[in-house]
C-alpha cells in the first residue's frame, strides 16, 4: 500500500478546503457581522487539497496511487494536490479495501459522490466496514433514491454541472483576453491612503446560494453569510448581480436571498439575457462569459460610480468580479475573486464570504485592482 502521508512539514497555518481547489497561503481575520456557528465544525486534515478520479464502477476496493501536482507558481514543501487513481484491482481485494479504509481515517474524510469524480470533504468519517461491491451510478442530490441508500453508500451533498458547450459564432465564440488588458494589469498597484470606490460583480447559484432542483428553480438554499455579506457590500461598495440563469429564474433567486433595502440598492440585476447569446444558445447549456467590459460600458452602472460627474468611471482598476468558475472571468482573468462552489451543505462550516468580506477592504486599498489581484489572488482559508 502505498504511503498516504503527505510530504515535507506542514504549516500551521494552512488549512484543506474540502471542495476549492486553491491551497490557502494565509489566514484572514472573521468579522463580527459573521457569528460563528459552533456545530459546525471542521477537521484540520493538513495542507492539501485531495481528489479522487476513479472509475465510478470500480470505487471500493482500490489500491490509492498518489501523485502530486504542484503548479510552478506554488512555492511549498507540501503537494499542492494529490489525484489518487486505481491500480489494478486485486482478486481478493481485502488489500485494497483495508487501504482505503485506513486513507479516510487518515485525513477524516467522507467520500463526496458525483457524475464525474469522487472528490474528498472534511464531513463524518465513513463507516467502519468498507464494502467490497462497487457503488451504483449515483443519484443527484436531493433525489428519492439518494436518500434512500444504505449508510455505507451515503452520498454527501455536492452536485456536478452538467458539461456545457461552446459557444456558437453568433454568441461571440470564446473570448480571449486583450492585450491591453493584460498590460494594464503589469503594473505595480500603489497602495492608497483611503479605500477607493469599489465596483463588485457578484454571481448568484453556487456563489451566494445553491439550486438543488433546476425543475423547481423558485427553491434555493442560501450559503451562510450571504445576507450579511451582500448588506455589507452595497452599504460599502456599489454592486451588480449577474447571473447566467434565465431572468425568471434570476428574479426568483433575488426573490431569495435580498431583502427589499438591499434590492433597491444594488446597481443593476443582469440575468442570461446580458450575455448577447443568439436565440439558439440561450436556450442550450453553453459556456457563458462574464465580459466586464460590457458592465463598465453600460450607462446606467457608469452613472452609479460616486465621481462620475468629475469624470470617474469604473474599469479594471476599481471593479471586482466575485463568481466560482473561473472560465466566466475569461476576459478579465485579473479581477476575480474565484470562490469555492458551495453545494448546499447547511452543516458544513463555511467562512467563505466573509473571507471575501476582508479581502474586499484590502482590495479598495489598492489603486489597481487587476494588478493586485494578479500578484496576489485570494485564497481561501478554512478553519
């Protein structure tokens, strides 16, 4: 069996995320706009962060391969990732059963089932026999037939979206990033002797709440601190909301998650129909692309910047797109703040948002946002 330790000496102050794929370099400070939750609690399994890429019909037993990827950017003792990949199985599998068993007790993990991979989370450890007969394909989150599994074939929320497609020609095809862009955000940001008017960008499903069931798009769960985070932000900054859902959709979920003072508020809502998709791939599961430069062009978000009549106006140096999928911010790589897909998990411990809630005030100290955000992107860190 292989060596399931990690490599090198961890560093305390780094923590796994269970879903994220970034490895926190630093701690930030929680709020007191952002109680914690003391049931909710989260087990500090060291400084990597884990999947598992198996075949979903040859899940237990399996003999762990660990091989580590590190981005030439990362500099660390510790892997940044670790994929774990089967072997060939052995005939009588108790080898491998017992080596899996002992890797999740190890990092105190429970095995997170989806479509497309088997990913690890910091949830309850998985029970104390592992079953030598292979999962069946697993139901979505939230289905009959995933609450009724056994309780060694538990599956732990998390949903993978459905692959999407490109874009057609009509729609713009894929986008690339502008050269000028790119040199605009080479520059070295200067640090500022007051906070900047900030613009915030921020997305709806898997960033600020989670849609279960697209069949009944008027349920939603909120992720914690969204209410807080988002009051916070349009009392702070000046805020838009942009999702890809279809405008009902979209209208429901603010119907959701702003109360009727933060509603009146924010900027602008912009829903599927502000991706100048062609009437085709409005209606198919395409890659959508959040180009700011669309945002910052329209007159109406232009007119919300507090020094545009002094002819202020808001671009890559003072806007802030908050979303999970990095693949959206295409255009303007520079000015996100990649989130961790949340999956609707109530008991999991999450502190995201208000992590964001930090970076946010040290980001309006800074007088190009593109720029500090390329040489030092956020990272989450959990607790």
């Amino acid at each position: 069996m292989a060596d399931l330790k990690p490599q090198g000496q961890p560093r305390a102050q780094r923590k796994l995320h269970p879903k994220s794929k970034h490895l926190t370099r630093h701690a930030s400070t929680t709020t007191s706009a952002y109680p914690n939750n003391a049931s909710n609690t989260t087990k500090d399994v060291q400084s990597v962060t884990l999947e598992l890429e198996v075949d979903s019909m040859a899940l237990e037993p399996l003999q762990p391969r660990i091989q580590s990827q590190r981005p030439p950017s990362l500099q660390s003792d510790l892997p940044w990732r670790l994929s774990i990949a089967p072997n060939t199985l052995p005939s009588s599998g108790s080898n491998a059963a017992e080596g899996a068993k002992s890797f999740t007790q190890f990092f105190g993990t429970a095995l997170v089932v989806n479509e497309q991979a088997i990913r690890l989370a910091s949830q309850s450890p998985l029970a104390s026999s592992v079953s030598k007969q292979a999962l069946s394909r697993p139901s979505k989150p939230g289905s009959a037939k995933a609450k009724n599994k056994s309780p060694q074939h538990k599956v732990v929320v998390g949903d993978s979206r459905d692959e999407k497609v490109d874009p057609s020609p009509d729609s713009g095809g894929i986008p690339n990033v502008s050269n000028e862009y790119l040199n605009a955000s080479l520059s070295d940001p200067s640090q500022l002797g007051q906070p900047q008017h900030l613009l915030v960008v921020i997305d709806l499903n898997g960033t600020l709440l989670y849609r279960p069931n697209r069949k009944n798009p008027t349920k939603f769960l909120m992720r914690p601190h969204a209410q807080s985070f988002l009051k916070y932000c349009v009392d702070t900054f000046k805020v838009v909301i942009w999702s890809s859902a279809r405008p009902e959709n979209v209208a429901a979920m603010c119907g959701t998650i702003l109360t009727p003072d933060i509603k009146r508020r924010v900027v602008a809502i912009w829903g599927r129909d502000k991706f100048g998709l062609s009437k085709t791939d409005f209606n198919l599961r395409v890659q959508c692309y959040k180009r700011l430069s669309q945002v910052w062009q329209d007159e109406k978000i232009s007119r919300s910047h507090p020094l545009y009549r002094e002819g202020h106006r808001w671009d890559q140096t003072n806007t802030v797109l908050i979303d999970d999928s990095r693949e959206k911010a295409r255009t303007e790589p520079h000015n996100l703040i990649e989130v961790p897909e949340w999956y609707g998990d109530l008991k999991e411990r999450d502190d995201i948002l208000p992590q964001v809630h930090d970076y946010l005030n040290h980001l309006s100290m800074n007088s190009n946002i593109s720029a500090c955000l390329r040489s030092h992107p956020w990272q989450p860190t959990v607790f």
